[in-house]
C-alpha cells in the first residue's frame, strides 16, 4: 500500500496530529478522516519511534524533515507536528 499523499496538509504554520503506533509490522501512514495514523516498526525509546515517525511523516508531506517539529506528545501516542 502506498503512503498517503498529503502535500494538502504541507502549510507553514500548519498543525497535524497523528495517533503514532510503535513497534508496528511495517512502517505506514493511514489517513481516517481528519485523523492520521502512524505505524513505525521502531521502538518508543530515546526517542527513536518520534524520529521515524518524523521522518515518515516529512516523506508523506513532500518536505525536508528539519521543517516539521514535535510541539506535543514526545512521550504520548498522540503527538502534534507543526510544519516550520
């Protein structure tokens, strides 16, 4: 299955929260209405599942993902990303 796209999402200022589910099968992105959810086959320690979360998420929006930045969640499954 491929990644969603969601370059519509890509604003400067633009908040996207995502439900993150670590130690997945296969690292995805489904999008259910407004929400997304991210599955990454990393696990949720230092900070490893935020990063390939981040960098899946940054794949999926067509951006560099030094632009997006974790403002919320860092340790929760629901984490907000606000693309700079």
């Amino acid at each position: 299955m491929a990644e969603p796209d969601l370059t519509d999402l890509a604003q400067p200022g633009a908040e996207i929260a995502v439900r993150v589910t670590p130690k997945a099968s296969r690292n995805r992105i489904e999008r259910e209405g407004d929400a997304l959810r991210v599955y990454v086959t990393t696990v949720p320690e230092n900070g490893k599942a935020n990063a390939a979360v981040q960098k899946l998420l940054a794949k999926a929006l067509g951006l560099p993902k030094s632009r997006l930045d974790l403002i919320r969640g860092a340790t929760s499954r629901d984490k907000v990303f606000r693309i700079g």
